[in-house]
C-alpha cells in the first residue's frame, strides 16, 4: 500500500506519446530496434560526410603543388574526417548493433534502462549534429581528431575550431557512458534463464567487453578536455610550459583514452565476424573460449600500451621499452583470434555470399593492418614511420578493412532480420569487390609513401618528391571506394522496394535471433527462451549433431530432435492480445523526455560558446527533461488495471 | 507499485548501473588525482602548500564529511526497518553535514584566494582547485539528491511544502555560510552571520514541521533507492579520503625548495 509523494507529480505539459506510427512514434521511442535502426541511419549518413571530407582531401592531394583547397580548410577536412569516422561513423554502427542484436541474441525483450537507451542516442545526434554545425561559422575543428596541447590552447588556437571540438566531444561521451552503462547492466542482468557467461555469443562477449572499455576509458579524455577548456577559457595551467606544465602529459591522458579507444572500434566488428564465419561454414567457431579469452586479454592489454603512440617525444630510453614490449604482446591475442576464424571457415561447408565474403576481407585485410602495426612497435622502425603515410596506411586497413568491413558484413548478415527481406545478392557482390579493390588501391601505396617521407596532415607537396603517382592512385581508389556506396545505396532502394522475402531462419542459424520472426516483432520473444547451450538455436534444431553428453539440458533431460512443427516461429496468438496487463508482456512506454534531455545537453554546451542567458535556458530545458524523466514511471499507471 | 523484476545475476538493474558509473567516475576523478602527483613541485612561483595548506582545520571538515556517511548508513538502516521518521532525520542530516562540509570549502577557498592562490597563478593552484572543485561540485549534487529523497520518505500532502521549506532554509544558511567568508561579495561581515543564524532557525523549524508530518506510511519499499543513493554518498567520500592524504597529509609540506617531480628528476 505504498503511497506516492506529491512531488512525484512532475508538470506534464505534453500528454505521454501512445502511438505506434507516425514520426513522433520514432521520435519517443524506447524500442531498442527502433534505436537502433536510427542509430544505423545516422551514421551512414555520417559516413558520407566523413567520405565526402575524405573525396576533397583525396582530389588535393592527387597533383602536387595543388591549391584546390587552403591549407586552413585542409586542417579542418583531415580533423573532422577523423573525428566523424571514429566518433560519428564506427562507433555509432557498433551501437546500431549493440542496439537491435544484444537483446535479442541474449533472449530479452529489451534494454535494461529503454529510455536511457533513447537519451544516449538523442544526445548523440545532437552532439554530432553540433560538431558540424562548426562548419557553418567557418569553425571546423582543425587542430586534428587528437587535438594536441599545446596547439589547441588559447595563445596559439585561436577562435571557436577547437571548443566545438571539446564541446562535441563532451557531449558525445556523455552518449556513449550512458550507452555502456545501459549495455553492462543488460547484459550482465537480461541474459535469457540457462545462458551462463560461457554460452553467450561471441557478439554478446564482444560488446560486453566494449562496455567495461568505454567505462574505464572516456572519464580519462572528459578530463583532459575539460583540462584543456579551462587552459583555453580561465587561463588555468595543465599545459602550460611557462608554468611548469607539460604538453606531453595532454598526449598521455589522450592516448590513455585513445588506445583503449581503437580496440572499442575493432571488437565489435571481430564479434560480428566471428557469428558470420561459422554459420556459412556451418561448423561451430574454432575455439570459442580462446576467442572469448583473447578478447578480454586484448582489452586488458589495451590500457598498457598507450604510449606506443608516442614514442618519438623522447619518453627515454625505460618507458619506450616497456611500451614496445607490451604492445608487441598484444599482437599475440589478435593473433589467436585469426587463427581461430581461419580454423572455422577450414573444412567448412563454405557459402560465399556478400556477408561471408566481408568477413573473410575483414578477416585477410586486418591482417595487413595488424602487420603494419607490429612494425610499429618497434620504436626504431616506429621512428620512422611516426607522423608519416605509413601510419594512414595502418590505421586505414585496421578500420576500413578491419571495422568498416565488418560492419558490412553484420549489415548483410542480419539485414533479413531487420526488414523481413535480402540485400541483392547480386550487388551486394559487386559493392564487396568495388570496395575491396578500391580500399586496397587507396591505402597499399600509403605504405610506401609513408617510408618514402611523405609525412601526414600536409595539404600539398613538391611535385620533386615523386609522390604524384602514388597519390593519384590513391585519389582513384578512393573514388572506386565512392562508386561501391553508391551501389550499396542503390541495393537499399532496389530491395526496399520489391526485394526478396526472408523467413524467420534464411541461413540456418546458430543463435536465438534466428528463432523468431523476420522482421522482429516489437515484444521480440512470445516466451523467453530456456538456454540449454552454446548457440542454443543451431542445439535445438539439430540436437543430433553435437555431442552425445551435450544433447542434455541443464536439468539432465534429453534433448527431443525438433521438427519443424515443434519449433514456433509464428505465435498462435496474435500480437495485440499479448501486450497488455493480461498477457503478461510489459513493454515500457514511450516517452519524450530523453529527447529533452539529450538535445538540452547538447543545447547548453553549445551555447556556451555563446551568451550567458542562452545557456541559462538550455539548462533549464535540460533540468525539465531530467527531472521530468526521473519522476515519469516507467510504464502509465493509467494504462493498466 | 511495487514489482520483482527478475534479473540474471538477482542484483537489480539500477543498483548495478549505479555500480558501473562509480566505476567510471574512479577513472574520472583518477584522472585528476594523477594530474594533481605528475604536478607535484613543478609550480614556478608560489604561494607553495607548506604556506597555504591548514591541516587542522580540513582534518574537521574531513571528520564532518565521514560522520555524514555514517548519517547516511543510519539512514539507510532506519529505512530498511520502516522508520519513516528516523529514516528522514538521518537522510537530513546526512545533507546537513554534507552542506557543512561544503561550507568549510568555501570557507577554504575564499582564504586561499585572499592569500593569492588562485587557479591560473601556479600548478598548484590550477591543479588544486580543478580536484577539490569537481569534488566539492559531486558533493553538491548529493545533497541535492538526499533532500529530494528526504521528501519521499514522507506522505502525500504535505511533503511538498515542508520540503520546499526546508530547502529554502538550507539555501539560506549555505549562503549565510559563504557570505560569512566573502565568495559572494554583496554579503559581507555580520549581515551573512545574521543571514546564517536566521537560516539555522529556518531549517530547525522547517525540519521540525518535515517531521512533525504524519509518518505512519510505510517507507521499507524506498530502501533500495535510498541505498543506492548511499552507494553515491560513500563514494564521493572515499573520493575525499584519497584526496584529502594525497593533498593534505602526503604533499602539505611541498614548498619553495622542493622541485622532484613524478615528469622530471
């Protein structure tokens, strides 16, 4: 007989949203497909921002001696095309993915905080929509995505480039903290009954890992930009050198961010590959506890690194060591993992479809870029190569063939999941090759123009350097790079349209999302799943493939071989009479105050680059969505009986 | 209304997302606490923490500070035992010892910039104020936090007022406290000491009217937001432990002539 406190009557203006179509549906939703859809959207559209960036930056570099665009406008394309890729592209896809397949593949029905789920996506938006805006007051960030101190302090960064930087960057690590605490919790606490830690996906292991790295890693760069703001607005020390402070310490603090940073941007991307490769080889995944094992060895290792990156600020002679060493050690888990992709797709009764074939290219492309950065470690050949093309190489075939192309592949993989349909096959092919091609003829000569000298962040060169050829090569690549999106885009119109009919099961899959309808109902699951195994969908199909002590259940009974009649893929009840008080199926309401919440954040960062009363507002604003937001429950009393 | 949701690990979901920020908010204010080591002695100019530093009185503020976490335990315990008055006095007084706490900052802060430390003339400066600043700012949420929380440990009606009452009262001692030690330059001298004891009697009378309130309402279903409420508040105070031994205890002595630093020889 609990009693409610006045004060939980919060001034409701606007009636709680109910609808389930129309724009306003998506834009209070709390459905984690729906998020996670638009999550999708948005990078993509982020994507051709950042590639346009790079188009323009590819056409000033393809001649020598160009002056296509000014050295200024240059520095901001290279710091916004790295800051939107890392921030706006890849991580965001991640959280497409995270979003719409954790639930599912653990058996939930959602998120454990939906509308957290919604603000960490609003406040994304706003925040990259925020960076961008720079553009628009001719005040792109272009001090590079890394904004070293002291160049970005106030005596030397002048004008507003490098606090849009800060602000945007605050903003969207507000976004990503709240995400990973929501993923942590749901992941550890929604898992379906029977699914230990060791039957989980390797996906789930993945972006469980992610979520423990982005907690531990973005307060170290909120600190830093916060210590760099108050360089550059009170006048404070941290890098100052005639104060005594030290520029080297900011690329400390950021690379103590940055490195664990790289692993958040590759391990979603490896737990994808590692569900694509064993379902068309149609054989378990090689080592599954290694591969789990490597990831978390990886992360771990991960923060002992940082200053590989900086080897060349003269750290002395102890510290390069140690740094050298442990980074060399970490080649040893990624290497474990290769192997076991290889020892999956071996002997397997290999399909070679679109979402196969980028896998094996993430797979053969990360390889190049993992073998570039072993040379890297080594701090004589990394002095070398340090601040020049070879870098771009490395980090360009890590993220582009590594993260970029796995992302493509879970794109393919589950896009029946999503829609109900099939990417073309067809052009899914020809956007694989395209783009293989072109990344390869984009950064392959980066090698060795990057051992020839041609250093990074230049907005032109001699035409005496001989870099000419090499780089228009890399221009046409990057073109080829362009065509195979178009053809992507093209595929996404062509089969949204009239593509072809997917089922619940198209590929005979091995975990549970393939166990329900395509595409997903809004409740996901009409029971939750009972997890006996390891990729308990391909367990319960075919009981008889594994072996004999496996086909038990946790509670000692045989597994019955399922027919097909056994196994409901389509609910006999329809889905209106399952929502409800008296169906048991409770699924949180819509709301708008992450709206509120995110884009007031992102409002009052902004406006304090602006006047005082501005941010005043905003943090009004703000303080409604939040407080609206604690005090709303999370489902409408009025709803239910 | 009350529901059992059924988790995996049988933790509920907001205990443990309450546990992952804490975990991020370690890195955060380590962040800081490193900031503050690596620039240990490397300050060009003074004034120097050997001449600034009152290790006596931040040992008071430090002791207020512990005592407002075991506030917030009894707190905590009077809940789970459904004492709803008991439970509301000690959340209060959790945050009035906490206000107190905040207090003795500002109190520190206004001497040590009257004795010329201020955040851009040294390192130290810098470093100092940014550490303590951010911590004394999270304090602040807190007692914001444990005064809202205060209110739902009270029934329907009347909550509302009283507590928008003693809020005002707090409001009011706080800034008789910091006008008493000129950070608000307006409130100088014995005005802010009127305004402090009028705010002192505003908060004991609208405190008093908070618990005069019928309390038979049962207040046993709050207890797992008030703990983690008190995971919030323990933590920030651990946070204080670190900081306090590493500026006050390890690097009170620092002065003039010591130049080792943790980045250079």
């Amino acid at each position: 007989m609990a009693q409610e406190a006045v004060i939980s009557k919060f001034p409701n203006p606007i009636p709680r949203p109910k609808s389930d179509t129309g724009i306003w549906s998506w834009i209070t939703t709390v459905d984690h497909k729906r998020i996670g859809t638009l999550y999708g959207i948005s990078a993509f559209i982020f994507f051709l921002v950042g590639g346009i960036e790079a188009l323009i930056m590819r056409l000033q570099l393809a001649r020598a001696d160009n002056d296509l665009v000014s050295p200024e406008v240059f520095n901001q394309l290279f710091t916004m095309h790295g800051t939107t890729m890392i921030f706006l592209v890849v991580m965001p896809l991640s959280a497409a993915f995270f979003n719409w397949m954790v639930p599912l593949m653990i058996g939930a029905r959602d998120v454990a905080f939906p509308r957290l789920n919604a603000f960490s996506y609003w406040t994304f938006l706003s925040g990259g929509l925020l960076i961008n805006l720079s553009f628009a007051f001719n005040s792109a960030p272009n001090a590079g995505w890394f904004g070293y101190a002291n160049l970005t302090e106030g005596a030397y960064a002048l004008g507003n480039n490098t606090t849009f930087w800060v602000i945007g960057l605050q903003v969207l690590g507000i976004a990503s903290l709240a995400a990973a605490f929501n993923f942590l919790v749901t992941i550890i606490n929604l898992r379906a009954p029977g699914m230990s830690f060791m039957k989980m996906p390797v996906f789930i292991w993945m972006a469980l890992i992610v979520q423990i790295l982005l907690v531990l890693a973005f307060p170290v760069i909120t600190v830093a930009l916060i210590e760099l703001q108050f360089d550059r607005l009170y006048l404070t020390n941290f890098f100052n050198p005639d104060a005594g402070g030290e520029p080297v310490y900011w690329q400390h603090m950021f690379w103590l961010f940055g490195h664990p940073e790289v692993y958040i941007l590759i391990l979603p991307a490896m737990g994808i590959v590692s569900e694509v490769l064993p379902v068309y080889s149609r054989k378990p995944l090689f080592g599954y506890a290694f591969v789990v094992f490597a990831g978390a060895a990886i992360a771990f290792m991960g923060f002992f690194v940082w200053s590989h990156h900086m080897f060349t600020t003269g750290l002395g002679p102890a510290a390069t060591s140690a740094f050298a060493l442990s980074t060399m050690a970490i080649a040893v888990p990624t290497g474990i993992k290769i192997f076991n992709w290889i020892g999956t797709v071996w002997g397997g009764d290999v399909k070679l479809n679109s979402a196969m074939l980028f896998s094996i290219g993430f797979v053969a492309l990360f390889i190049v870029g993992g073998l570039s950065g072993v040379t890297h470690a080594s701090p004589p050949t990394d002095a070398q190569q340090q601040d020049t093309y070879y870098i771009v190489a490395h980090f360009h075939y890590v993220l582009f063939g590594g993260s970029i192309f796995g992302l493509f592949s879970g794109v393919y993989y589950w896009w029946p999941k999503f829609t109900g349909k099939f990417l073309n096959e067809k052009l899914g092919k020809i956007h694989f090759w395209l783009m293989f091609v072109g990344m390869n003829l984009t950064f392959f000569p980066m090698h060795w123009l990057g051992l020839d000298g041609m250093p990074r962040r230049i907005f032109t060169y001699a035409e005496e350097s001989g870099w000419e050829r090499s780089n228009e090569f890399a221009t046409l690549g990057a073109f080829i790079i362009a065509i195979s999106i178009l053809v992507f885009i093209f595929n996404y119109f062509k089969t949204s349209r009239g593509g072809e009919v997917a089922g619940a099961d198209p590929w005979d899959g091995r975990t549970l999302e393939w166990s329900i309808p395509s595409p997903v109902p809004v409740y996901n699951f009409v029971n939750i799943p009972e997890v006996d195994a390891l990729d308990d969908w391909w367990v319960k199909k075919y009981p008889e493939t594994i072996l004999h002590e496996e086909a038990h259940d946790s509670d000692g009974e045989q597994l019955a071989p399922a027919g097909a009649e056994d196994i409901p893929l389509v609910p006999k009840v329809s889905p209106e009479k399952l929502l409800g008080a008296d169906h048991g199926i409770h699924l949180p309401d819509k709301s708008y105050y992450p709206l509120i919440a995110g884009v007031g954040i992102t409002f009052f960062g902004g406006s304090l680059m602006s006047a005082w009363w501005l941010t005043l507002i905003a943090g009004l604003i703000t303080l409604y969505g939040v407080l609206g937001w604690v005090f709303e429950p999370v489902n409408d009393p009025e709803d239910h009986h | 209304m009350e529901h059992h949701e059924e988790t995996t690990t049988g933790l509920s979901h907001r205990k443990l997302l309450m546990w992952s920020f804490l975990g991020s908010e370690c890195m955060f204010f380590g962040s800081l606490i490193a900031t503050y080591l690596v620039y240990r002695n490397q300050s060009k100019v003074g004034p120097w923490p050997d001449e600034i530093i009152d290790v006596p009185l931040t040992t008071i503020s430090t002791f207020v500070l512990l005592m407002s976490s075991l506030a917030m335990v009894l707190a905590l315990n009077y809940t789970q035992r459904d004492r709803p008055k008991l439970a509301r006095f000690w959340i209060l007084m959790t945050a009035a010892l906490g206000s107190g706490f905040l207090g003795f900052q500002a109190f520190e802060f206004t001497e040590f910039f009257h004795e010329g430390l201020t955040p851009r003339i040294n390192l130290f400066g810098t470093t100092f104020y940014v550490l303590t600043g951010f911590h004394g700012a999270h304090v602040t949420l807190g007692v914001i936090w444990l005064l809202m929380m205060s209110g739902t440990v009270t029934p329907t009606g009347k909550s509302g007022v009283s507590l928008l009452a003693t809020l005002l009262a707090f409001y009011l001692g706080m800034v008789g406290v910091l006008g008493m030690v000129d950070v608000i330059p307006d409130i100088e001298g014995s005005p802010s000491v009127i305004i402090f004891i009028v705010g002192l009697i505003l908060t004991l009378i609208a405190g008093a009217w908070h618990f005069s309130i019928d309390t038979t309402m049962s207040v046993k279903h709050q207890s797992e937001n008030i703990e983690i409420l008190g995971l919030y508040w323990h933590f920030v105070d651990i946070v204080w432990i670190v900081i306090f031994t590493v500026i006050y205890l390890v690097s009170a002595n620092d002065g003039e002539h010591l130049t080792e630093g943790l980045l250079h020889g």
